[in-house]
C-alpha cells in the first residue's frame, strides 16, 4: 500500500471507528479482571496505550497481551509498587495521560460491634491508600462505590473507604486543577464482577449463583431500569468518557452508573 492508501485507511479508520484515546498512555490499576478489564479492553480499542497493574500475574499477563498492553504485578495498598507501575508507562511511551484508580476489595462484612480494626485496616490499605498512591497522570479516575451514596450492608469499612475517595478526589481536583490534570470518581452499582458475585454468593448463602444470576436480580430489584442490570461494559464506556479530551470542563465530579439505583431509592426514604 503506498503512502496516500495508507493515509486515507487511517483517515477511515477514524471516522468509522474513531479512537477517543488515540496514542494516550494509561495505567490501570486492578486491571486484569472485571471493570478494569473491560476499561482495559474499551481504552485499547480507542487506541490507548494500556499498563494493568494488578496482583492477579496471569490473567493481567494474558489480557495485557491480548491488546498489545503491559501488565506490571502492583500491590496498590504499597507506593513503591504503584510507582513501579507508573514508572513502567512512562519508560515504554514517554509519558502517563490516564490514570484510573480502579483496583479495590469489598472487604469483611458484619455488625458495626464487630468491626475488626486490622481487617478495617487491610481495607483502608487497599481501597483508599491504593488511590492516595495513584495521583498521577493528566486525568485521574477514582473507582468510588454507590455505597458512598446509599451506605449499604455490604461492608461499613467499604462504604467508609468510597466515601473518602470522593473527598479525596474532590481535594485533589481543586489542587491540581491549576496544572490542568483533571479528578473525577465513577461510582458503579450493582455490576456482576467476580467481586459482586462473590459478594451475592455470601449474602444470600448460595455458591452456585452465576454471574447472569446477579445481573437480573440487581436488574430487578437495584434499578429504574426493569431487567436490564449493570454491565461491566457500561462502567468501562463511562471511564472512557472521563478519560477522553470530551470531558475536558468536567473535574471533581462523581459519575453515578447505576440504572438509577441511588436517584430512585434516596427518594424513597
Ligand atoms: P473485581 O474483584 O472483579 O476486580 C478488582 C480487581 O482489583 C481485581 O483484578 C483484583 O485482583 C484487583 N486488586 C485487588 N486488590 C488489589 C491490590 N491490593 N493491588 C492491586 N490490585 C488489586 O471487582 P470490580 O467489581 O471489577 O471492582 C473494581 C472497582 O469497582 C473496585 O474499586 C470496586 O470497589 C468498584 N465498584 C464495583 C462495583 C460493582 O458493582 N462491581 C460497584 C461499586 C464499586
């Protein structure tokens, strides 16, 4: 193909598929499964270049692969390790664009009289300083929780964690704004990740519940949206709205994903 064919092939490329991240640099952090593979996924595909940073070494490895990515082991409850991860994006391209604080746990459930200080803790480690740690990049997203909204009974220490991460990012959103990097949380529901599924399984005791499972019962019970429940596709196209030039007037806001779970139930109350 000569030098005009090929020309006019990247100019079709862009108008029939057009790549919103085109040459951006990302990390990812929980990345290999999940919503952070789906983002991991959606950014490839709108021509980003992606860094999973997760503990899980083979499926991060294998997905990394599979959309010409990097994958770098990051415990995110430990700075050095992000900063290896970020370190890893800027020595492979130059430079890091998007940082999404993704990886989170959803931690140890029970009454408030309960509450372990070291579990509390281990989670405090993972959800909130793994975000503390990722204030990089010329836009940062922080994966907070509609549990920062509605509560919930899943974990006090989870809803504790997501809670701060909006105060957080609202913080760092007024103080970074000046150097024009751009803050701002999506907060999901309901979304049938192995976390929320295994989430499900031990709330209503039932191992064999599979991940469709979860998605009508959230579709029926947890959204205005009759039978259709979250996917982890509809995180990762937010993401990608926050991570895109589109978004570009828009920081220190939290981007609610969830059916019009938390709009519909604070009403009730
Ligand atoms: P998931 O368990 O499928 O994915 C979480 C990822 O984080 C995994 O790849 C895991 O290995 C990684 N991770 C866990 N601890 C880590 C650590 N210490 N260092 C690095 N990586 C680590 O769950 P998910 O639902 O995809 O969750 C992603 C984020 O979205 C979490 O922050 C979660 O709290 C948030 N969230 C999810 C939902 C939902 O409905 N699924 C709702 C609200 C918020």
């Amino acid at each position: 193909m000569d030098h005009n064919n090929s020309e006019t092939k990247d100019t079709l490329v862009q108008i029939l598929s057009p790549q919103r991240l085109r040459g951006k640099v990302a990390v990812i952090t929980g990345g290999a499964r999940g919503i952070g593979a789906a983002t991991a996924r959606v950014f490839a595909e709108n021509g980003a270049h992606v860094v999973i940073a997760d503990i899980l070494n083979e499926v991060g490895t294998s997905l990394a692969e599979s959309i010409g990515g990097r994958y770098v082991r990051c415990d995110v409850s430990k700075e050095e390790e992000v900063e290896s991860a970020v370190k890893v994006a800027v020595e492979w391209k130059g430079r890091l664009d998007i940082m999404f604080n993704n990886a989170g746990i959803a931690g140890f459930g029970g009454s408030i009289t309960n509450i372990k200080m070291d579990q509390m803790m281990t989670l405090l480690a993972i959800n909130l300083h793994g975000v503390v740690h990722g204030k990089r990049g010329g836009t940062i997203i922080c994966s907070s929780s509609s549990a920062a909204i509605m509560g919930g009974l899943a974990s006090h220490s989870y809803t504790m964690s997501k809670e701060a991460i909006l105060g957080l990012a609202r913080s760092t959103a007024c103080e970074l704004g000046v150097h024009g990097i751009r803050v701002n949380c999506i907060s999901p529901h309901g979304v049938p990740s192995e976390m929320l599924v295994s989430e499900f399984q031990k709330f209503l005791g039932n191992t064999e519940l599979r991940p469709n499972e979860v998605g009508s019962i959230v579709g029926e019970r947890g959204s205005l949206l009759r039978g259709r429940g979250g996917r982890l596709e509809d995180v990762a196209q937010a993401v990608l709205f926050l991570a895109s030039d589109e978004s570009g007037f828009v920081t220190g806001h939290n981007l609610v994903i969830d059916g019009g779970y938390t709009s519909a139930f604070s009403q009730m109350s």
